[in-house]
C-alpha cells in the first residue's frame, strides 16, 4: 500500500505525538537528577536577551530568578513580577522533550492587571483571570521547532493549560490547571 503524502504526515505526526507522551514521565524524572537548569530567553519586545542557569544541585537561584523576573515583565508597564519557579521548570522540561536548543523566543510574561484589561477590551481571547496577572503564563515560539511540535510536546507533558495560537504563531503554557484550547 502506498502513503499519500497527507497520510504520511499524519503518521509521522501520530508517531511524534506518542513518542512524546511516553518520553515525558521520564523527562519529569530526570528532571530531578539534573545538577542545574538553564534557559535562554529573549524578550520580543524590548530586544533583551537572558540566558540564566536558574537551578543549581538542588536550589533556585534568586538572583537568576529576580533576572529572570525582569525580562519576562511587563513589556507595557515596565512592572517587574515574580515568575512562577514551575513555570521554569515546565520550560526545561519542554525543551528537552523537543530536543532543540536556543532562546525561547517571548511574546507575553507577566501582565499587570491594567495590562490585562487593557488587552481584554480589544480582544475576546484575553480571559479576566489570566495566570499572566499571577506570573504563571507565557506565550512562546522556539526557532527551530515546529509550532504544533511544540504544542503537542506541551500537552504530552500535562503540567497545565497549553493554547495554540498557530496565526500569531505561538503557543501558551502555564502551570494552571490542565486544559488545552
């Protein structure tokens, strides 16, 4: 039987996904085992860049945090607000599953609540209580990696809500509640 060239992408798609959900309970392991954890991070808006080992044998690092903190701010408002260490932690875990490196490239951190409902007036896609207010959320894209690898390898790791913006050409995660839109 021959594959057309849609069916072998679905397929391929499949097989990536699967191969994901089963990875993933051992990538939260080794999660534990790694002496230190790093990312690289560069901030679209403001054109900074961060790359911050923020875990070390066992520790958060504040100040890695507190830099970290600062890039991932309010782009609008300036206001800086602590990020949740998890969120870090679900980052890691996604780069590793995806097995590309480099910067996450960032488009929201965390918003100010004037920010947010700001950005709700214009949009029906801004909820009133975004885990962005709360330091939980990010909106990504990562060069190199596919946007619906990175997507299906964020739901494959059931650490919290993943949003899939392929038109913005981004992806959502934080460390709410598991969930996916």
């Amino acid at each position: 039987m021959k594959l057309t060239h849609h069916t072998r992408r679905r397929f391929l798609k499949t097989l990536l996904g699967t191969t994901a959900v089963l990875a993933s309970p051992s990538l939260w392991a080794s999660l534990q085992r790694a002496p230190e954890r790093s990312l690289v991070f560069r901030n679209l808006h403001t054109g900074e860049s961060l790359r911050s080992t923020f875990w070390v044998e066992g520790q958060y690092l504040d100040a890695e945090l507190s830099a970290v903190n600062r890039i991932l701010r309010d782009h609008r408002s300036g206001e800086v607000h602590r990020m949740d260490p998890k969120l870090l932690d679900l980052l890691y875990v996604l780069q590793q599953s995806v097995g590309v490196g480099g910067a996450y490239h960032v488009i929201s951190g965390y918003r100010s609540p004037a920010t947010n409902r700001k950005l709700q007036s214009r949009s029906s896609g801004v909820a009133k209580r975004s885990l962005h207010m709360q330091g939980r959320a990010i909106d990504i894209r990562l060069p190199g990696c596919d946007l619906g690898q990175l997507r299906n390898a964020a739901l494959s790791l059931k650490a919290g809500g993943v949003g899939y913006y392929a038109k913005s050409d981004f992806i959502h995660v934080d460390t709410g509640r598991v969930r996916r839109w």
